[in-house]
C-alpha cells in the first residue's frame, strides 16, 4: 500500500489522491480499535488508567476515530471512481491534495488536543478549542469549519468534474447524496442551553447520516465495484440503485422518528418512527438478495461460455462485499429491529443493546464495504489484473468479522441482563445501574467483549499487513 | 407498590421471549426470501418453493406473537398483517423485474462498456 | 435496446422519478414535522410556570420550584410535575440569573464531556448511570446515601460536592474521574441536571425508582 503511488499504475491522479485517503483511513481504523481496547478493560478493570486516561477520553477518540476513517474511505473511494465514472479527470486534484494535508493536520491536532488536554472549563472558548463533547460530533468548532473548507473542496471537485463529463447513474446518486450528506453536518454545528433542541438536531446529523446518506453512498459503491469486478451490466445495476434509493430514503428519512421517542419531543413521533423503522431493513434485503442474485447471475454466463475460472477479478474485495451484504443486514437490519420499537425501546434505550447494535451495524454495514474499496484501490495502483485472496486477507476478514460478531453477541447479553435488571426490575436508577453493571452475567459478558476485541485487532493486523503486501505479491505472480 | 396501575406493562420473564420472537421474524423473513431466491435461480427445484412459504407462514405467526406480546392496538395487528400479506407477493414481484429487466438490458449481447 | 414490449417496471426513468418522488416526500413531511416539533420543544418562559401552563421544556426558573414525576393516567406513562417553590442554593432565582446558571451548566456538561460516559435523555456512552432523571434519584433524596456520604444539608449542595470531589466520595469500584469542575461550574450542573429532570420524556424512564416505592423523592 506505501509504494502503491511510487508505482504508479494508476490512469488518474484522483485514484492517486483516493490512495492518499485509503492510507490514513487504516491508521485511524487501527487508533479506533486499541481505544476500543482502552475502553473494553476499563468497564473490567475501573482502576487501568483512571484519571490519567480515563474512559471519556478513550471513548471519546474510539469513536471519533470510527468516523473520521469513514469519511476518509468515503473521500477516498470517490475519488476513485470520479474519472471511471465520468471519463474526464478530476478538475483540481492539486487543490483537493491540498485539502488533504489541510484535513490530516487538522484530525491529527484535534486527536492530540483530545488525547493531552481532555477537558477544559465550562466556556465557550472551550468549545471552539477542545472538543464539544457532543457524541460522534466532538470535533472543536475551529475544525468543523475545517471539514467544511475542506469537504468544499472534495465536493467542488466531485461536482465540477460531474458536469464536464459523463452523467452516470452511478455518478447522479452519488453527486445529489454527497450534497446532502456534507449539508447535514452543519445541522450539528451550533450551541443551545435547551438539551432536547440539542439531541433533536445532532440527530439530524447522525441519524440521516449513518441511516439514509451513508447507506445509499454505500449502495453508491457496491454499484460500482459490482460492475467493475464481477462485470454486472450497468443498466441493471443502476435501475437497482434508483429502487434502492427510492427504498432507503423513503424509509430512512422518516425513520428518524426512533430517536425522537424519548427526548423531550412529542409522542406523534412514537407512530412515524416505528412504522418507518420497520421498513429500514427491506432495503437491506433488497440489497442482499441484489449482490448474491448478480453474483450467481455473471457466474453461470461466464460458464455458459465455457469459462472456468471464476468472474470475480478481485478475491479480496468481493469477500468484503459479500460481507457487507451480510453484514448491513444482520447489523442495521437485525440488531436494530429489536429494539426500535417504542414499546420495547423504552426498557432498552440507553443500554448495552444499544452498542450492539452500533458495533455489528458500523462494521458490517460501512467498514466491509470500504476496506473491499481499499482492495479494489490496490489492484488499480499495482496494476494486477486478478488479485486473490492470500493467507493474511483470509485471516484478516475471517478475525475481524468473527471478532465484531463475538463483541456484538456479548454486548447483547450484556444489554439483556442491564434490560432486565437495571430497567424491567429496579425502575433505571443510580442504584438499579450499578446493581445490573455488577452481575456475574453482565461482567462475564465484558470479559468476552475485551477478548473478542483482541481478536478483531488481530484480524485488523492481518489485514494491515495484507494491504501492505498483497499489490506487490499480486503483481509478482502474475509477472 | 401500594397501588396497582392498569397499563401495558412488560414483565420481565417476558422479555427474553420478545426479543427472541422479533429475531425470528427477521430470520424467518430471509430463509423465505433466500428459499425463493435459490429456487427461482435455479439452484435447487423449485419444490423446494413451498418450504419458503413455510417459512413465510412461520414468519407471519411471528409477527402476530410479537404484535400480542409488546401488547399492540388491535388496529396494528392488523395492518402488520396486511403486510404480511403484502410480503408475500414481493419476492414474485421482485423476480419479475430481475427477469424483464435481464431481457431489456442483457439479451443483446452488446458489449458495450467492458472498459476496465 | 430496440425490445418491443417495454415495460414501465425496467425503466431507469422511471425509479429515478420515482426514487426523487418518495426522497422529496420524507424530506418535506420530515421538515414540516421539525416545525411542528421545534415549536413543542422550545423553552417556554417564567410566565408559563407562574401561570401553571405545562411546557415540554420548562424555563430555566423551573429550578425554584419542586420537582416530581409521577404516573399520568391521561397518559399511560409517569410525567414530570412541578410542584410548589423550593429554594435552589438557598435562594429563589431571577428569570435572568436561572437561565445565566443553566447556560453555565449545559455549556460545562460539554466541555466536561458528560455524555462519553453517561448517557443523558439515553443517549450518550453507558458505562454510567443515566442522567435524565438524576435529579430526583433515590440516592439523592433525604434518606439516601448520597447526603449522609458528603456531609450537606441539601440536595443541590451534595450533588454540587460530590461532582467537585467525585472520586472522594466513591459508590462503586468504578469512580467518576476528577474533571477539575470548579464551585459555580458545580451549581451550574446541578440547575442543568435539574432543568433537565423537568423535561417531559414521554415517560423514559419508565417505572424510575418504583424500587424505592417513591418516584418523587426530594
């Protein structure tokens, strides 16, 4: 992966850039999972690191990390398809490498300042410098104005090259979404001393984030790489897409009323977040019957033609893809109908449900897809015509996605315990938290989350080290 | 408790069940979306069609177990299994438009964009 | 391409207008519902609470009065209630220092980083207790633990101690961490907690101290 510019088989210098943002996208990946670690011992071991590095912090990097590598693989993964997509090159990759630097310095000194200086005094100087303690949208308000800059500059870039070149479908859902997806993110830009006004809107940002713009964009790629690596015929990928868009914003949007059953907000919205909550998953399915159906579909052509091999061009991201399609499903589909509606949320908002649904929904639904856009990325830059799964990429999708499922189903039973206990029996006191945090049950259910952790950051490290190598070995056995 | 207050209320030896019943409905919706799915594609034949129906069947009990036990209105009950009912014609529907549009844009044989 | 019998179900058009169709719709219902919710959950005024008028999200002077919350059988869920005045701090506050205090208290609950630990209106990170209704927890109330472990005569005064001085006071091998929140950022949080415990959650949590057998200790 570090000498995948040197060597420069790239057709474009926005799959050059698209390669810069691959880069830091891993190494933040890897910082979020040992803050998961950090974090994961912590709920054992309340004394490891307490007041020098307490959990706040850790999770507060953890899960910061998790979006800020997300939006880079997401920036990345745009610019390698722009010119695929549009046949004309990117209008101003300088400027959007200068953006880039201006990006990573600024994640790199905010994680610092989160890192050494933690919290500040209850100002508003504090806000604009430190963080603003408002889960997933920490950033300080001088880096907010950053991303904007800078997204501006990604997006002019999408855009203006859109307009000179050809007008895919592909290129069309991914242009209106990105506008929509960077425009949300001012919606979490502001101060108010009314905290339901404050949730109402940060979930305008990361409710019509992670369930509406993130999936189309992540429908957005498979359509893309389905076309590119198994060769599926563009206009019934594309039709698909639209259907997809259609089933992910009429349901998505709407169903944003689930996180507005308990906040302060009125109770119209217990009805519009249940009903349309419950439609989220048919998208998924949708997806997933799509991705194998085309699979199986280029597979038998290509044996109709008396080909023996496989269609797949690029073994490692295909596996990725595949898990996604298993994985947005269980994780968003599964782990989130349970607990969306507001007769059961009402024992499980707040619980450890909640970050088992957020911890199997992230990766199978975004990190898969992005790390199989890494690959995709790698074949271009090395130039290989049929990249295969090695050891290390087996190990690395076998380790991490067994490690996500082992760290979901603890916190599962961890979340039922706390349901049961802290909500269902002792009524969600100070009191019923710390008795249901203390059951054999629950504190078993902790220790096979921090072990199942370990094996994910092994399963990372397999897959660290195969995006390291596997260009050059690809390339090597096909000389 | 001093006094007893009537409302839906879960008691909670019941909550193992519903989160359980809720698992099913989804597992149950894609073994009957898969079944049709491998049958209609010509993995295995399409007897094998009916025990998707089975397990739309098994699916749609789910959702009514589900619908009592988090103590639904009545009127939700029933419009949830209008859906089901509805679900039932989507995999059809579904396949119909994977057929027609194979025919539309895959009959040709036009190797029109094969750039890699 | 030159396929006879075309139907309106393979056509790209057609579920690109489709999908804008259905994406325009949620979009304006989704925004026609935020004004309407936008107007429920705005603060309401000194006024209201003089004149007993219920807002969703009371005036920050909600701090003078008591507060409980008890079953609606209107409702079918427990609902904040706001009873008769109390003095905060030993003192009745004027519309403007209460929301002064308020500001002060929700700006200080970011800059600490509350929500990465706790969770507050449920949301938030869950390795401590939730905040919603913290204000009128058990373990704060006159028989509870809480007021004999630091030593104050008031409610508002242990919970201003115990956030100045969390790890003096531990409850639990896991701690709250010193975070260097100073006297009058303390009396600010405690107005935010409290403001906070005031807000109608439509009932989360649900059945909120019934183990103590009180839901409106203070």
């Amino acid at each position: 992966m570090l000498t995948s510019i040197k060597e420069n088989h790239l057709t474009n210098k926005g799959q050059e850039l698209g390669m810069m943002y691959f880069r830091v996208a891993i190494i933040l990946f890897g910082a979020q999972l040992v803050m998961g670690l950090i974090a994961a011992i912590q709920f054992l071991a309340p004394g490891f690191l307490f007041e020098l590095f307490d959990f706040s912090v850790a999770r507060m990097v953890h899960i910061n990390a998790l979006v800020v590598w997300m939006l880079y693989a997401m920036i990345g993964a745009t610019y390698m398809m722009l010119t695929d997509e549009t046949g004309h090159e990117g209008v101003a990759i300088g400027l959007g490498k200068l953006g880039f630097w201006l990006l990573t310095a600024a994640v790199t000194v905010v994680v610092l300042v989160y890192i050494i200086v933690q919290v500040g005094p209850g100002t508003e100087a504090s806000l604009w410098l430190i963080h603003e303690g408002r889960e997933y949208i920490e950033a300080p308000r001088w880096a907010d104005i950053g991303i904007v800059v800078v997204v501006l500059i990604f997006y002019f870039n999408v855009f203006a090259t859109y307009m000179k070149g050809e007008k895919t479908g592909i290129m069309t859902v991914m242009v209106a979404n990105l506008l929509a997806l960077a425009g949300l993110y001012m919606a979490g830009m502001f101060y108010t001393d009314n905290i339901s006004m404050d949730q109402f809107w940060w979930w305008w940002v990361i409710h019509l984030w992670v369930e509406a713009t993130w999936e189309v964009f992540v429908g957005t790629l498979a359509a893309y790489a389905l076309i590119k690596i198994i060769g599926a015929k563009r206009e019934i990928v594309e039709m698909w897409l639209w259907i997809e868009v259609l089933m992910l914003f009429g349901s998505g949007i709407l169903g944003m009323g689930h996180h507005y059953f308990w906040i302060g907000t009125p109770e119209y919205w217990w009805e519009i977040g249940a009903l349309f909550s419950a439609l989220e998953p048919v998208p998924l399915i949708a997806m997933f019957v799509h991705v194998l159906y085309d699979w199986g579909k280029e597979q038998g052509i290509a044996e109709g033609r008396g080909e023996t091999a496989s269609v797949i061009t690029n073994g490692p991201a295909m596996a990725w893809i595949v898990t996604n399609a298993f994985g947005n499903f269980l994780g968003a589909g599964i782990w989130g109908f349970f607990h969306t509606l507001p007769q059961v949320n009402i024992y499980t908002h707040g619980t450890q449900f909640t970050a088992a649904h957020g911890h199997l929904s992230f990766f199978g639904a975004y990190a898969t897809i992005l790390i199989g856009m890494m690959y995709y990325g790698l074949q271009r830059a090395y130039g290989v015509q049929r990249m295969k799964l090695t050891f290390k990429s087996k190990m690395g999708i076998f380790l991490t996605t067994f490690g996500v499922m082992g760290m979901t189903i603890a916190l599962t039973i961890a979340g039922y315990e706390q349901v049961i206990v802290e909500r269902g029996e002792m009524g969600a006191t100070w009191n019923a938290f710390f008795v249901a945090q203390n059951l054999p049950w629950y504190v078993q259910a902790q220790m096979w989350r921090a072990i199942m952790g370990v094996v994910t950051l092994l399963g990372f490290i397999y897959l660290a080290w195969d995006l390291l190598t596997i260009g050059k070995v690809s390339k090597e056995a096909e000389a | 408790m001093n006094e007893l207050i009537v409302r839906p209320e879960i008691t909670p030896d019941m909550f193992l069940p519903i989160f359980t019943i809720s698992t099913l409905v989804l597992v149950f919706g894609v073994a009957y979306a898969a079944t049709i799915t491998l049958a209609k594609m010509g993995y295995f034949s399409k007897k094998w069609m009916n025990l998707g129906y089975l397990f739309w069947a098994l699916q749609t009990y789910s959702l009514y177990l589900l619908s009592v036990w988090i103590q639904s209105e009545p009127f939700t009950s029933k419009v949830l299994m209008v859906t089901m009912l509805a679900y039932l014609f989507i995999p059809h529907l579904y396949f119909r438009l994977i057929e027609d549009s194979d025919r539309r844009y895959d009959s040709g044989n036009n190797i029109a964009e094969q750039k890699n | 391409m030159a396929n006879k019998n075309l139907s309106v179900w393979t056509s790209i058009p057609f579920w690109r207008r489709s999908a804008a169709w259905v994406t325009g719709f949620a979009s304006i219902l989704l925004i026609w519902l935020t004004f309407d919710t936008l107007g429920q959950i705005t603060m309401g005024t000194d006024d209201d609470l003089k004149n007993g008028v219920t807002k969703r999200v009371p005036a920050a002077t909600v701090i003078n009065y008591k507060i409980g919350y008890e079953m609606s059988t209107k409702r079918g869920h427990e609902v904040p209630t706001i009873g008769e005045k109390e003095p905060f701090f030993g003192k009745e506050w004027s519309a403007d220092d209460a929301a002064d205090l308020l500001h002060l208290g929700k700006l200080t609950s970011q800059t600490k980083n509350c929500m990465n630990c706790h969770t507050l209106l449920g949301n938030g990170a869950y390795y401590a207790p939730d905040l919603t209704k913290a204000w009128i927890d058990p373990a704060w109330s006159k028989t509870g633990p809480m007021m004999a472990m630091t030593g104050k005569s008031t409610k508002e005064e242990a919970i201003a101690e115990f956030l100045q001085h969390p790890s003096t006071y531990p409850t639990h091998a896991r701690m709250m961490p010193e975070l260097g929140i100073t006297a009058d950022e303390a009396k600010g949080l405690v107005a935010f907690l409290k403001h906070m415990s005031s807000i109608d959650t439509n009932g989360f949590p649900r059945n909120f101290g019934k183990e103590e057998g009180s839901t409106n200790a203070h």
